[in-house]
C-alpha cells in the first residue's frame, strides 16, 4: 500500500502520545513494505521535505496567525483568531493537493487535524482517495479539543463550540473508515452525529515501553506486602487542572497516614506554582521530567486522576507495564485500560473522597497491593504489542481500500466554508 498520514506534528516536534504513536506506526508499516509518507505542519513557510528514520516527511507553512506547536502562549484575541481561521483554512489545502500529486498515495490516514483543519478532507475527496480518520482527541467537537471548561466536563457543546465547529458533522460523511484510540471516544463522536458513512473501529494504542520485557514472564520484583509502610504514590503527566493534579494533592495531604507523592512532569508556568503553592505537606515533591523506566521504580502505586474525559490514558498503560497498579478517575477510556480491581482501582470525580479512599484502601491491605502489581503488566499484554497494533491498522486500510474499489462512486465536495 502507499499510505499518506496528515497531522499536526511528527518527530522531533512532540506534543502527546498521538505524535508517538503515528511515528511508531508510519515507521512500523514502512518496515513491512507499505510506502509511506507524512504531511504535519511547520513553523517556516512554504513545503519542505525530509527522512525521519526512514519515513518521507512533508512539513508545512502553518497558514494562520502563529504556529501552534510555538513555546510562547499567545494571548486570547490571537488565540480566538486563530480558532476562527481553523474552522476551515483553506489555504492549507494546496500543500494537500501538492503532495498527493507527488507520492500519489492509494489512500490518506488523517490524525490530529488541529492546524490543517477538515478543509484536508476536501481536498483528498477531490483526488478521490479513501480517507481514514483516526480520533485522538475531541478536536472535532471543541477548539480546545477536551471539552473542559471552568474545571469540569461539558456535558454537550457551548455556543462557541457550535459556532467553531459548525458544518464538521456533515463534512465527516466524506470520511470511509473512522478508529477511535478508545471505544469511548468512537462512541462520543458518532452519538453527535459524525461519520454516519464511515465504517467505525477501536484500536488502543501500543505503549512505546511495549519492548521491555516479555509480560507473561515477568514477575514483580518486590512483593508489595513487604514494603516499607510509607506507599509511595506518582503522578506523571501534564500539570494542568483537568489532569487532576489539584484533587490528587487536596486529597494526598488528607491522608491518614503516612506517604509521599511525587509528581512528574511540566505544564504551564501559572499552574505549576499553583500547585507548588497548594502542597504543603514536606512529603510532596515535584521532580519535573522524569524517564518512565526510572520514575516507576521509585513508586508503589501510580495515580492517573484526570477530571477530563481522557481520550485514551497511555501513562495508565505505561504504568502497568512497569508491574505498578494505578489509582485512575472513571472518565473516558481510562475504565478500558484500568479494571477494578485487577490492576488497579477506580474513583470518579464526582465523588472527590473517592480517591482518598482508594489510596487508603491500598495500604490498609497490602495483599490487594500486591496481587495487583502482579497482574498489572499481563493485564495490559495486549496493548503491549506494537505488532498487533499494526496488524490491525494494516487490515482497515486494507478494508478501507477494497470498499473504495468496490463501491467508488463521483467525488461530491460539500460546499465551501
């Protein structure tokens, strides 16, 4: 097959998992013969192309006010301007359209559209080829892609997001085949109304630790039982509000008994000393950028305390592949991931006790600690498997290319934004 993928960002430029896993798939199906080429955006004008680890990789212009992957925050009338230019940029689709006529590609894979936005859909219509859409996020339905505002969950969309998103259900009908990362996220695009003609499937994502060792022989290094009685709880992830990071400290220095937590990662500078400020117990410390492989073995149990609907939840992954249980919030496709109780337990936001008092639960019964640290990495086997996740990409875009022959019909382009 040639396959083109469209995204925002490929390596080196990383914003989330969703890079990761489009490089591990483009680099996957490359090493099996499919040729493969990828199109994201740049912050410098004009269509450039280089070799990342043997793939082809197109890098765009960014057609709007700033390039989104830059490290400054731009301020909110730059940043509303910029969400009003990417309900449809237009002026993306001429990179498009340039680079189908130079790899003439069999089908195209679009990821995370923030940047291209769905003009890209017309513009692969127009050179009637397949599209697969693949939901990382909810994008689609919000600018900012989460769906969160004023520290909780939207239950349906605000009039801004109407307004921003207004057409994208209807342009969706162009889409053949849609996978979410996670049932969840399938389920919530399609219950609004999006791609009612596109074949749906789930493929959750490969951990990029999926190669460290053989989970149905590994054993947990240390029975948990013997541990010292100070659990060592980790977050590791975004510091921002919808991560949780505020509930998980409220709810940590309320403990009972005696722990520490260590927090893992970086967010914006103002949040960062929000929470700083916030913990105050001496057994809290920030450790910033930490090396998974590292991190997890300084813990006894990871917490994954998202208030947001997390799309997928690779860092539960992660996790459980490192043999360590997590405490994780029932929000999106974190229940997919986390089972209570074979590798973990679960809490809900909505009852904010609810995480104290699985953290309580876990050193009040050590056995449970360590039957789950024994299951955890084979619980979560599967989505070990960088194989089996391409083997299951390979076959929709197999799928996906004998239904458009089968039943081609005239490119129909909806009309112009």
């Amino acid at each position: 097959m040639k396959i083109l993928f469209i995204s925002s960002l490929y390596s080196p430029h990383i914003g989330g998992g969703a890079e990761i896993v489009l490089q591990r798939t483009a680099e996957g199906l490359q090493a099996r013969g499919c040729q493969v080429s990828v199109l994201v955006t740049g912050p410098d004008a004009g269509l450039a192309s280089e070799t990342v680890n043997g793939v082809k990789v197109y890098r765009a212009g960014l057609h709007n006010f700033y390039w989104h992957f830059g490290a400054q925050r731009p301020g909110r009338l730059a940043r509303l301007g910029w969400h009003l230019r990417d309900h449809y940029n237009g002026a993306m689709r001429r990179y498009v359209k340039q680079v189908i006529g130079t790899e003439q590609p069999q089908l195209v894979v679009c990821h995370n559209l923030s940047g291209w936005s769905v003009s890209v859909w017309d513009e692969i219509t127009c050179a009637r080829l397949p599209i697969v859409q693949v939901l990382h996020d909810m994008y689609l339905m919000c600018p900012s892609s989460n769906m969160f505002k004023r520290g909780q969950c939207c239950q349906q969309q605000c009039s801004s997001c109407q307004l921003f998103r207004k057409g994208h259900d209807a342009r969706s009908a162009q889409v053949s085949a849609v996978v979410g990362v996670s049932q969840f996220i399938l389920d919530k695009l399609q219950q609004y109304g999006y791609f009612k003609a596109a074949k749906g499937y789930v493929v959750h994502n490969a951990s990029p630790y999926a190669s460290l060792r053989d989970p149905l022989s590994l054993q947990p290094q240390t029975d948990a039982a013997s541990k010292p009685a100070r659990l060592r709880f980790g977050y590791m992830g975004t510091l921002s509000e919808q991560k949780g990071v505020r509930w998980l400290i409220e709810q940590f220095q309320r403990l009972p008994f005696d722990a520490t937590l260590q927090i893992a990662g970086r967010g914006q500078a103002c949040d960062e000393s929000a929470f700083k400020a916030l913990a105050t117990s001496p057994n809290i410390s920030f450790v910033g950028y930490q090396k998974p492989e590292l991190f997890y073995d300084q813990i006894d149990v990871a917490v994954v305390p998202s208030l947001w609907n997390e799309p997928f939840g690779m860092v539960a992954v992660e996790a459980c592949a490192h043999s360590v249980p997590v405490i994780a919030s029932r929000m999106g496709g974190l229940p997919e991931i986390i089972q209570d109780p074979l590798n973990g337990l679960l809490c809900s936001p909505s009852d904010p006790d609810s995480l104290g008092q699985a953290m309580l639960r876990l050193h009040q019964q050590p056995q449970l600690l360590a039957r789950l640290r024994h299951q955890a990495r084979v619980s979560v086997a599967s989505l070990l498997d960088l194989e089996l996740m391409l083997d299951r990409y390979e076959s929709i875009f197999a799928q996906t290319l004998l239904d458009n022959i089968v039943h081609r019909k005239p490119a129909v382009v909806p009309h112009p934004v």
